[in-house]
C-alpha cells in the first residue's frame, strides 16, 4: 500500500482506503456486525489505515462497528464521518449550531472517541456553501476538541469550489471516476494551491465500472440502484454517477476492449490515482474478494498516456452529454 498526505490534516493515508456505506453487507442486505468486523480487519491488514462512515450508513451500526473495532486495533487508523443527511427536510436551514452539536455528539458516542478526525458536511444543500456561520460551527467545534479537523462531501463542483474559500475547510469528498471528469478541469487545481485533501467517492460508478454488471443484473428492493435511478430519493449522481444504465453498460464494453476484457475495476480505481492531487480513493468493500480487487490498483503502474486519452473518448462519446453540465 502507498500512502499520501490528506491535505491540511496532516494525515499520512493509504491511498486506497474503505468506504463504509455498504459496510456489513450489501446494498439493501440487513446490516450484519461480523461481516463489518471482518471487512475493518482485513483491510487494515492490507495496509489501509483511513476509514470514511457516515452517522446515516445503516442508521448509525456503521459507526457502532468502527468504534467497537479501534478499541480492538493496536495502531493508528483515521476515521472520518459525516453528519447532516438526519436533517429531515434536508433543507439549508437545518444545518445550524444545535444540529451540528448535536450530530458530531452522537457520533462521538457511538465511536466511543473523544475527538472525530475528521467531520464532513454531508453534501448539504447547496445555499449552506453561502452560510459563513455554518464553517464557524465548526470552527468552534474543532477549537473544544470535539473534531480535529473538518470537511465537506460535495454533490457538484461548483460546491467544492464555494467550499474551499473557506480557510478551515480541510478536505473535499467528490464524485470521480472514468465517467465524471469535470473535477479534474479546474477543482483539483485549485484545491492543491489551497492545500485541501481530495478524498474520491463512487469511484467504480455503484459497480459499472467493474465491468461485472448486466443488462439483466437484478437489484434487490432496497438498493439504490434499483429505486434511485432518477433521484427520487437522493441526488441521482450517486447511482451510477448519473449515466443512464445501459449507456454506462455500452461504454463499459468500450473500456474492456482497452483493458483486455474481464475485471475492470483495478483499472478503474489506478486511473483515479494516476492524478497526483488526489489524497485517497474511498471504495466500498463487502467482501475480502473486493477488498483484494481494490486494493491492487496501489501496487500497479500508472496507466500509459494512450489507454488515458481512450478513455476520455469515452467518455466524450458515450457519457459528457448526461453528466457534464449537471454536477
């Protein structure tokens, strides 16, 4: 595993670290303590050491199972969580002082921690990225000890833009992957000049780009890929990234004629860390064998500057048109 400076924190991470939406189980399956356990402990054997949860992923048990484990651990492992998407309207006025407190609290108790590495605006509204009195929050937060340092998980670059004027804001969790480029436009030029960590979410576009899926690939009732296809519930950008199923199905055989077929997810999460502004890659694990998959793309070399412009054609051919103007 290789490791890379987390922006202003100061923390050293590996590269490919673990997303925990899916911790315990798959999307949709009832959340289950011995597999998360099971999860935390293989990927710290392998070298991952920065953990991302979320006070929401599976109502608060992600959050539970990252405490009880680092009790358990002898070394060191980050651990950053997000709060805000409780807020029930999700609306901009619910990110206040009392809201904030309390979340960071209660994920503060169910971690069983003294002080949240890091605590993630849990891609609010966009009217919060105009609120000073929302980063003061935090401000004072982090000046009680309650966080050590904050961020934002943001829905649109235009978010993560707003975000990092702020001169507290630590790090910015985005969507990006061989089917969302825009961030590489300006963002990551920008927040490497501010010294903000980039932590990259959705990097295998909810499974597409593994290369696995089918057109007849069926997703149980309570799994976002089958009820969030147009953002009925959420922000459709983060099912599939946004691309139409089956388009995404159509460019993915493009990809695998440049890769060689089979497995496409190395490849997938390698060219992510092929940018060298990236802090880490957050992928979800729910089982060693994917655990295995991800991590490899750390040890491979960096992807040749032809299979590079190949997929951008791609993505200019199949996906700019759906995704490129939205977020």
């Amino acid at each position: 595993m290789n490791y890379r400076i987390l922006g202003k924190t100061g923390f050293k991470i590996s590269e490919v670290s673990l997303g925990t939406w899916q911790l315990g189980g798959k999307w949709g399956e009832k959340f289950n303590p011995e597999t998360a356990h099971r999860i935390l402990e293989k990927a710290v054997e392998n070298g991952i050491n920065f953990f991302d949860t979320a006070d929401v992923y599976n109502n608060g048990e992600s959050e539970i199972a990252i405490g009880k484990f680092l009790k358990k651990v002898g070394q060191r492992i980050y651990v950053a969580t997000k709060c805000g998407r409780q807020l029930n309207p999700h609306i901009s006025e619910g990110y206040n002082r009392e809201n904030i407190t309390r979340y960071i609290n209660e994920s503060l108790a169910r971690m069983e921690l003294e002080a949240i590495d890091l605590i993630q605006l849990h891609c609010p509204p966009t009217d919060v990225y105009d609120r000073q009195e929302v980063f003061e929050v935090l401000d004072d937060l982090k000046k009680e000890g309650k966080i050590l340092n904050y961020g934002v998980s943001v829905e649109k670059v235009e978010e993560a833009l707003k975000a990092i004027e702020y001169p507290g804001v630590a790090s910015v969790q985005i969507i990006y992957n061989m089917f969302r480029l825009k961030p590489q436009d300006r963002f990551f030029e920008e927040a490497f000049k501010q010294n903000v960590g980039i932590i990259i979410r959705v990097p295998l576009a909810s499974g597409l780009l593994t290369g696995k899926l089918k057109k007849n690939t069926e997703y149980g009732a309570d799994d976002h890929r089958s009820f969030n296809r147009e953002g009925k519930f959420f922000d459709k950008g983060e099912t599939f990234s946004g691309v139409p199923y089956e388009t995404g199905l159509e460019a993915v055989e493009e990809l695998k004629k440049i890769f060689g077929g089979g497995d496409l997810t190395k490849y997938a999460i390698r060219w992510i860390l092929d940018n060298k502004d990236i802090s880490c890659v957050i992928p979800g694990m729910s089982s060693e064998e994917q655990l295995k998959s991800n991590i490899a793309a750390s040890e491979m070399p960096p992807i040749d500057k032809s299979r590079t412009e190949a997929v951008k054609q791609i993505y200019d051919r199949y996906i700019r048109e759906y995704v490129q103007d939205l977020w």
